[in-house]
C-alpha cells in the first residue's frame, strides 16, 4: 500500500509488460505448450514428463529452463528499454515477482487463442 512503489510499478509496467510478452513470443510453440500445461492446466511434472515421453527430472529442468530464459530475456529487454542497470532491474523483479505466475498465465492464455 505504499504510494512510492506504486508509483514505480506502475512507472514500469508498460515496460515490464512489453518485455515479457516478447520473451513469450520467442520461445517455440511446444515450449509454451509446457509452461501451458504446468501453469494453466496444472499439470504435474509427471504428467507433463508423460505428454512428451520424457522422464519428470527432465520435464522438471525443462520448465526450470524455460522460465529462467523468460526472466533473462526480460531483464535484457529493460536493461536496454531502461537503462536500468542490474541492481535496479533486481529491485524491479522483486516488485512484480508475485504476479510473474499471473503474466504467464495471461500471456499463454492469450497466445493458446493465436495458435
């Protein structure tokens, strides 16, 4: 409820917004497939692992992978769209962390409709 960090979310979600999508928009359609399956559907990495014939530690460090390489492509993004140097881009990820689940279930929504 602080009028501050409020201010600077909303300063940085257009930014912020911008960058994740085109970081969604990078990966392949079977990879946001996965994170559709894990974060939409709620499918277990079991069951994700049985989908695509490969076993749970491998659908685990998949996801695992997939999501890292959102959050970098996204820091790369605002550092550029920014000037943000490092130490404020962990600041800004540390802002709107608890709605990344949310982004992603927006974003992978909204693409499941295109594909």
């Amino acid at each position: 409820n602080d009028p501050e960090l409020a201010a600077v979310k909303q300063h940085h979600r257009d930014a912020f917004r911008e960058a994740f999508a085109d970081a969604i928009a990078k990966l392949s359609s079977e990879d946001r497939n996965v994170l559709r399956l894990s974060l939409i559907h709620r499918l277990s990495i079991d069951e994700v692992g049985r989908i695509y014939q490969i076993h749970r530690s491998t659908a685990a460090r998949r996801l695992a992978k997939l999501k890292d390489a959102i959050a970098q492509d996204t820091r790369m993004y605002l550092r550029v769209k920014l000037g943000a140097d490092r130490k404020e881009l962990q600041s800004l990820f540390r802002l709107v962390q608890s709605g990344l689940d949310r982004s992603f279930i927006r974003l992978l929504g909204t693409s499941a409709t295109r594909e």
